[in-house]
C-alpha cells in the first residue's frame, strides 16, 4: 500500500518537475527588437506594436534590453504528400525564435508550427504566438 501511494505521488509531480522554468532575467525585459526579414518576424512587430503585452517595440537594437531573432521556414503539404486537391496542399510554417540579452545570455527560446489558413498567413500567426509565449514566460501579467 505505501509504495502505490509513493508511486503515485510521483506520477502526479512529474508535470510540475518537466515544467522549464523561465530565466528570472526576462522579467527585466522591456524593449524588444526584433530582427528577421519573414512573416514570422512581421506577425510578432504587429503583435508588439498592438500593446498587448508588458514590452515595447524597438526600432534600433542599441535601443533595447533584449533581441528577438526570429527565423522561418516552410513545408509545402502538396498532392505528392497526401495534401488535398492535386497540388494545393497547405504550407505548414516553422518558427523559431530566441531571446538575447545585450550581455550576449540567451534567456528565451521556443518554436512554433502552424498552418496558413484561407487568406491568414500562418507564419504571420506563428511570429504573434511566439509574442504571446514570451510574454507568458517573462509574467507580463504580473507587471
């Protein structure tokens, strides 16, 4: 009997154990320049420049507390890959995007996949997700 319930414990703190734990470095971060020629990186400057979060927007690095490089990629789901409608499958976007202090220490990272929808970019969505995610991990509603 006590082993089961020992087990037990166990299982349920496993989520709060895997649970990554945001660098406290972050919550110093206020202005924010992004860097990256994709949509990814549009969609995240439009979700800044919206004010729904703790940061700003920088326009220079030199300007900013932390840069945000954000990459992107494409996979196009076609015909020959099970897509629908003999060629015009979806794209699937992939997104990445890391965090750098000015002191050169890495304090965020994540990645996003999504998928363009009927006139909605899906990497456009994808840069904005990544906004929303590090505004989570810096606890903007705590500010």
């Amino acid at each position: 009997m006590k082993m089961t319930t020992m087990v037990l414990a166990l299982l349920c703190a496993l989520p709060a154990l895997s649970k990554e734990r945001p660098d406290p470095k972050l919550r110093s971060v206020t202005a924010i320049f992004i860097t990256g020629n994709n949509q990814a990186a549009e969609g995240a400057r439009h979700e800044l420049e919206g004010k729904r979060t703790c940061f700003t927007l920088a326009t220079k690095a030199d300007d900013a507390d932390a840069v945000l490089a954000i990459d992107a990629s494409t996979q196009s789901e076609g015909s020959e890959s099970g897509g629908l409608g003999g060629g015009f499958g979806g794209r699937h976007w992939i997104v990445s995007g890391t965090l750098t202090l000015k002191s050169g220490d890495l304090v965020w990272s994540h990645s996003e996949r999504f998928m363009d929808a009927p006139f909605k970019s899906g990497g456009k969505t994808a840069g904005s997700l990544l906004i929303r995610h590090l505004a989570d991990a810096a606890s903007c509603k705590e500010r």
